[in-house]
C-alpha cells in the first residue's frame, strides 16, 4: 500500500504541471486574460494546480523508501524540473 501510494504521489505533480504549462501557454498565446482587471479564471486554475502539488510532494517524502535516498532524489529533481517548466509561460508572457 506504501509504494503504490507513493507511485501516486510522485506521478500525479507531473501531470499538474504538465496541466498548468498549457494552461498558461495557452492563455499567454490566446491573450484570454489580457483585458482583465484582476486576475481571471485561468490564473487561479493555475495557482491551485501548481499549490496542490505541495501536498503531494509531501506524501511522497512520508511515503519513500529512504534506504534508497537515489530514487527519493530523483523523483524530486523530476517534479522540480516540472513545476520550473510550468513557471515558465508565466514568465515568458510576464503573465
């Protein structure tokens, strides 16, 4: 039960992230929030993707196997790399 949920938990952050870089490239590419005076749907769409990968993150550090801290590593390096690739639109398009 510990390392499929720990699977999970290292799995699904990716899959935020991969959601959150298109949200954001898209509304950069579009203009879909340009004329708003406060943030609209897609910047909070955003923002919660990208905060509810902390949680995630957290049970997988609870969940890891830390007899193996190369794997521990590795999958951290890999959900930094995505959530940095997320955060990229953003600055790209000074969203």
């Amino acid at each position: 039960m510990r390392t499929h949920l720990n699977r999970w938990a290292a799995t699904i952050p990716l899959f935020l992230s991969g959601a959150a870089f298109l949200l954001a490239f898209g509304v950069g590419v579009t203009g879909w929030e340009r004329n708003l005076s406060d943030e609209g749907p897609g910047a909070h769409l955003f923002q919660l993707m990208i905060a509810a990968q902390i949680p995630l993150i957290a049970v997988l550090l609870w969940t890891a196997d830390w007899s193996q801290p190369r794997s521990i590593g590795k999958w951290l390096m890999i959900d930094l790399a995505a959530i940095a690739l997320a955060l990229a639109p953003v600055a790209l398009f000074r969203l």
